[in-house]
C-alpha cells in the first residue's frame, strides 16, 4: 500500500564520526574539490547542528576547530545549543576525535554518501529496499545486504534506480523507434490537418532555405557541416611550448597541456585537423615570429591603456585576412602608422607555469657559473627557479647586467647558443626582448641581448610565404580559449547558430536597409549550447543581430547615430525572450542529452541549437562506457552521438540544429556532400537535413560572374552544399549566400543545380498571425516571459 510516509535510513554512525572529526581537524576539507559536503549527510539533528557549526566557522576563515570554538559558537543560538548540550557536544566532540583515523577517512566519506543517497532516493519516493532494507531482521540476510551494500558506489546506486526506470520506460513509455499501426490509420485526418497547417517548421532567417529545408521542423535534426574553425589554424610542424617541454603542432593528442595566455597549464579538449593550407608569417617587434593561416583569429587592440595594457574592452578580433584587408598588401606588409610606429598591439603574456625540475646543482648556483649555454632542465623549471638562475647570472656579472632604473636586463655574450636560450629563458618569464628580427653584432663579435617586462607586444608585419602545409587547431580549456605558440605569442581559438536562435526567440530585428524594425511575432523557447564560447561572446553577437549593428561597434563600446539606442532596445527584447544559454567545453552524450531534457521540462524549450558535434576526452570514455568497448573509432563514437541526439529530437519533438567538421581532403573536391564529413560520414544517415558551408572558390567564380552581370549587387560570400533533405524536394543543390559577419546575418543570392545551373527556387515566408482573441494574452505572456500558447500561421509561398 502507498504511503507519503517520508522513509530515512539510519546513517552510519562511525562514517558521521569520522566525517565530522576529520572537519573539526582539518576544516580546509570544505574548500578540497575531491569532496562535497553537506548538511543534507547528516540524518540527525544533533550531527547536523555540528556539522553547521563547523562549517560557518571553517568558512569564515577558521583554519583550527577546537571544541571551545563549537561551543562558543552555538551559544549565540539558544534552541541549538539545547540540542548540543543535551548531547553532551563538548564530551562528543573530545570522543570522536580520540576515535578518528584519518587512513580511514575516505572509506566513511563514500560511506557516508551512498547513506545521503539512499535517503534522498526515498524522499523522492523511490522504494530503495532492494539495495539497502534496514528492517531486514535475519541476521545473515542482513549481514549478506550490509556486504553488498559496501561494494557498491555512489554511481553504482544510481545507475542500479536509473535502469529501473529505463526498463518501465521501455515497457509503457514512447519508444521513438518502433510505431505499430495499419496503414490506412489516421489518413483522413491527416490530409485535412494538412490542409489547414502544411508539414512545414518555423521560418529561417533565408526564405530560399526555408522553402528548400522546409522550415525548422521539430522533431528533425539539422547537420551544417563546414571546414573547421575557419580561422584557428597552425602549421603542424610549428613549435609551442607545454609543461612538458616544446612540441610540435602534429604532435599534440587530446588530454595534453599547453599553457594560457597567463602562463597556466590549460588542457587540449578537442583537435581540428585542418588540411593543408597556405602559410603567412607574422612578425613582432621583438623578433617573435608566427607562422599561421589567413583565417586565423587574432585578439588585438590598436589602443594601450595608459600603463601600457591590453584593455579586453579596447580589443577587437578578427582574422588575419581581415587584418590585411584593412591595409594595402605588399610583398610584407607593415603595421605602422603614418610616423612609422606599430599601432596592433597582443597581450603579453604572463610567466609560464613548468613543473618543478631537481637539480644537482641549485639554479642560483648554476647561474653563476654559466658560461655557454643553458640545459633543458634549467630552461624548463618552475617560474621561482628560473627567477633563480637569472639571479646568479646577475651575480656572475660576467654576461648579464641588470638596470634597475629601466628595468632591463642586458646580455653580453660571444656564445650565439647563450644568447638564443637566454632569450628563451627571458620570454618565458614574459619579459620582452629588444626590438630586433637578429641579435646584435658588435665589432667585437659579441652577442647583445635587452629585455624588459611589458603588458603588450606589438605586430611588426606579415609575409605570404611560398608554400602550404598541413595545419591544425585546438580547442583548450580557458575562457578565452587562448594558448602560447611559437616563442610564446598568445593565440586565440558560431555565428550562423546565434542568428538562427535570435530569429526563433526575439520577436523583432531591425533592418539596417529598410532603417525600421521588422515585427516576425516569433517568442520561442530556444536553447543555445556552446562548445567553444562563453556567454558573453553570444550576447555580442546576438545584440548585433537584433539591433543590426556591427559586433566590433558592440564590443569597442563606440556608437553611430541611433545605434545604441537600437543596441538597448534589442537588450530589452532579450531580457523578455526565452532564450538560454549553456557552456560546456568536456561533455560526453548524457551531458547534451540531460541538458536539453531538463530545458525542455523547465522551460518548454523546443528549438536546440547545439554548435558542435566533435569529439572529447569525457565523450571518448563516456562511450567506452557505455559500449563496454575500449579503443572506440572517432567515427564510431560521433554516430553514437548523432543516434542520440536524433532520438531525442523524436522523443521530446523538438528541432535539434547541430553542426561538424569536413575531412581534410575536402578543399579539392568539386562538389561537396556526406561523403567529406570528417571522421564520421555515417552520421549523415541519421540527420534530416545536411549541408555543408563553404567559403568562396576559385570555381564558385564564373557562376558569380553570370548572377552579377544580370544586374545583382549583393555579392555571395559562401555557398551551401545541400546533400540531404529527408521529405523535401531539392537535394544536391547549392545555395549561394552573402554572410554578414558583422551582425551574423545570412542573405539569399542564388541556387545552383549540380551541374551548376541556376535554378528558380521560390521563397517561403511564414508569418505568425496572432488569434485576435489571444492578442492582450500574448502581450501579457511575453512581457513575463511565460510560454507562449497557440498561433496560427499563414504561409506565402
């Protein structure tokens, strides 16, 4: 019989003891990460006054507990420190800790933890007697429950009560794979649904994709596949330094160090083989070279601040084509101003943080009898002992001289190896070293080296060298997603996705061409998870496309004419949207997959936008997991992920957009389709709608030509290879777009067959007519942000 009897296990008495010792002893427990503690372990009253005690004094900066301080403590609150004198607080507290044993703290940690878990698995109503019954009165029954009880874990209960409720959900629930019925079933019905609602989603921002994709339809997903990064890219055989000495870019697997643009140790999360490309060579002004793609992302500023930082609010980023743009390219073009002074400014970057090496000889010591060269060991130590070292080359006096006044540090050597690892040495400490492309050579025939510390490094120039070769991005765990490259220049690592979710949940944009606001009525609850950007790179991109006004005017804080105002009115439609955000950089399938179950039963979320469908250390093992398998195929992994992610959209029906990365040989291939999609083509058998964004190519060309001579002028900036639409009647076309980077805008141009010829392909507007009874309640809704209820649509093909 059912009972709303709240059911508790009695906790283990020696794992409250030893838990509780183990913080009155040691109270920076709450602050170690490997642990988590909570009032909630503690079933009884008098444990959980204890344990509250104990952590208010710990987290208020008490770094020793005694029993005075407990007592103390709780006299300021009558009805708790009844409860702990009643107990005998001061005697209890002298007992357990005479009892603890700190070999055996972890043991009753977890023990502990799977006690809190059984009681909070009963609170919710989950009967838990099959692993843990303390009214098992058989003593052998009991001790045999106790024995298997210690076995299991913490996950091991969980999964135990989660596959309970698969298997109920496989015998009564929705099963999104299997439909049984007789084929005239429900026909009629669905030929007069048909004709008052076609099969159609919600709009895109592109009409023409709307009429070809059918709209964005729930209960579908959507795959973009494109070249990865598309500005991320270097040189394989470039060489960056990592805790674990210099590397070069091929070498580099997932689960590595590199380090931050603070010197920190940050981890590889994903690896973008890149194909081969052209390479360009940046020059700094203090002999730093570069070697990386036009496409590349740099952060830069061309205003320091007075100190002479890189202010984030001053900074802007682009690619290194559009830095070239900006300029008239030579054979090297220089980045100065008219009275020939750099005006592009990158952080500096801070001390690198290497482990800490043994020596036979301390660095002090051996700085002092330095005289050729400097070994690995002593360029790769910790941050204090190259201080170290540097200090005893100071004291040798015989090759390095410090001026304080300037704060330099001046080498002398007619060692060519000392001075290039001295200069190593130098930046590697964020100094910066003269500006100088060779070191100085005097009459003398001696090498001259000046450093000193800096906020900023200024990009001298950059030159197309004569070849290509085969590059490489990363995504690393930071906020900004920034790492050290060669000579330990800071780097930086999706905008299609953003303007689709601005489209579906703002319900107005403005049109820079028209200079008016543009009513769509679309308010859906939609859902933005990213892999690579934090929250505030999405907002920049969605205020530019609400308020159609360029991302770099957003970020510089700089405004023409009406634009704040349009920049501060999109800030209030987004403050009303149902828009949300998540970010999360390591994730393996249940992470996406209970991430958007739990949007949509919180939020009726029914439009997804997940940027990115790669691999991952945490989805590697989470797979292997769950396959039993070990050594899994990225392929193999990446269709497990796909399969989820489709089942999930049939389930919850909702619309899931995803995109992908192309195989390396994709850049020579003439047309484009499923088969290019790297490391997993047979993804592309799970999706219902594939395509693949290109930028602009050489045979793209004479197409363009044609569209433009017939009196066009808005010029295509990519094209959309569409391989697959399941239902629909195109297939294999391609779309030419004109991308607004500024404002993550997608503009309709022409379509192409796959023999390239123009085909008329009819735009699709879908308007969302409010119901004029609805009308003050859609108003209502949508300034409290609820959920919107019913509309009809009115379609115009």
């Amino acid at each position: 019989m059912a009972t709303n009897e709240t059911k508790f296990v009695s906790s283990n008495k020696l794992a409250v003891i030893h838990v509780l010792a183990a913080l009155i002893k040691n109270p920076l427990l709450f602050a170690d990460n490997n642990y988590d503690f909570s009032i909630d372990d503690f079933p009884e009253q008098f444990h959980r006054i204890l344990f509250g005690a104990v952590e208010h004094l710990a987290k208020n900066g008490m770094e020793t507990i005694g029993y005075i301080d407990i007592d103390q403590f709780l006299k300021q609150y009558t009805v708790q420190y009844q409860v702990f004198t009643a107990n005998k607080g001061v005697e209890y507290i002298q007992n357990i800790l005479a009892i603890y044993d700190p070999k055996k703290f972890d043991y009753y940690y977890h023990t502990l933890k799977k006690y809190s878990v059984i009681n909070k698995l009963n609170e919710a109503g989950v009967d838990t007697t099959d692993i843990y019954d303390p009214n098992i009165i058989d003593p052998e029954q009991s001790a045999k429950m106790h024995a298997n009880f210690d076995n299991l874990t913490v996950n091991d209960i969980l999964l135990k009560e989660e596959t309970k409720l698969i298997l109920i959900k496989e015998k009564f629930g929705t099963n999104s794979d299997r439909v049984e019925n007789h084929a005239g079933d429900g026909l009629r019905a669905l030929k007069e649904r048909l004709k008052e609602v076609p099969d159609i989603g919600l709009p895109l921002i592109s009409p023409k994709l709307t009429t070809i994709y059918r709209g964005q339809r729930r209960g579908c997903l959507f795959m973009e596949s494109a070249p990865t990064g598309m500005g991320k890219a270097l040189p394989n055989s470039s060489k960056i330094p990592t805790p674990n000495g210099w590397k070069t870019i091929g070498d580099i697997k997932v689960g590595d160090y590199l380090f931050d643009a603070n010197g920190h140790p940050t981890k590889v999360l994903a690896i973008f083989p890149q194909g081969e490309k052209q390479v360009y060579e940046i020059t700094f002004f203090d002999g730093r070279k570069v070697r990386c793609c036009e496409d590349h992302l740099w952060t830069y500023t061309t205003k320091l601040s007075e100190n002479g930082e890189v202010l984030p609010r001053n900074c802007k980023t682009k690619t290194l084509k559009e830095i070239i743009e900006q300029e008239q390219h030579d054979e090297f073009l220089h980045f100065l101003n008219d009275e020939g002074k750099c005006y592009l400014f990158i952080p500096q970057q801070k001390a690198v943080e290497y482990p800490k090496q043994k020596h036979s000889l301390s660095p002090y010591k051996y700085g002092k009898q330095l005289e050729t060269c400097i070994p690995t060991e002593y360029l790769e130590d910790c941050i204090k002992n190259r201080e170290k070292l540097i200090k005893g080359m100071i004291r040798n006096n015989k090759h390095l001289v410090f001026k304080e006044k300037d704060g330099e540090l001046r080498l002398k050597t007619t060692h060519e190896q000392l001075a290039k690892d001295f200069v190593t040495l130098a930046r590697s400490l964020g100094y910066q070293t003269e500006r100088t492309i060779d070191f100085s050579w005097d009459i003398k025939g001696i090498y001259k080296v000046k450093c000193k510390k800096a906020k900023a490094v200024a990009m001298g120039g950059v030159k197309k060298l004569d070849y290509s070769e085969e590059m490489t991005c990363f995504l690393v765990d930071n906020q900004e997603h920034l790492f050290l490259t060669d000579d330990f220049v800071v780097t930086h690592n999706s905008r299609v996705a953003n303007g689709e979710a601005c489209h579906l949940a703002v319900p107005e944009y403005y049109d820079p061409e028209q200079k008016k606001w543009i009513t769509t009525n679309l308010q859906e609850s939609v859902l933005v998870i990213s892999t690579e950007l934090e929250e505030y790179e999405c907002q920049q991109m969605w205020l530019a496309n609400i308020a159609g006004v360029p991302e770099m005017s957003i970020k510089d804080g700089r405004y023409m004419t009406d634009e704040e105002e349009r920049v501060d009115h999109a800030i209030e439609l987004l403050e009303k949207s149902n828009l949300y955000f998540v970010s999360i950089t390591n994730f393996d399938i249940d992470d996406i997959v209970n991430t958007i179950k739990k949007y949509k039963q919180l939020h009726d979320v029914n439009y997804v936008y997940f940027d990115y469908l790669g691999e991952s250390l945490k989805l590697t093992a989470g797979a292997a997991r769950q396959t039993r398998v070990q050594g899994l195929r990225t392929d193999q992994v990446l269709l497990m992920f796909a399969s989820a992610l489709k089942d999930l959209a049939k389930t919850l029906n909702i619309y899931i957009w995803t995109s992908t990365q192309l195989s390396g040989d994709y850049k020579n291939a003439k047309e484009l389709d499923a088969g290019y999609l790297r490391s997993a083509k047979s993804i592309a058998d799970k999706v219902d709608v594939g395509s693949i964004l290109m930028p602009i190519r050489e045979q793209d060309k004479p197409a363009i030509q044609d569209y433009l001579a017939k009196g066009f002028e808005l010029k295509p900036t990519a094209v959309m290879y569409v391989y697959k639409v399941r239902a629909g009647s195109f297939q294999n076309i391609k779309v030419y777009v004109h991308f607004n980077r500024d404002i993550c805008r997608r503009y309709d141009c022409f379509v192409v067959d796959n023999e390239g010829k123009m085909i008329q392909v009819n735009d699709t507007n879908i308007e969302l007519m409010l119901d004029q009874t609805s009308e003050k309640e859609f108003e209502v809704a949508f300034m409290g942000g609820a959920t919107k209820k019913s509309s009809d649509f009115d379609f115009d093909f």
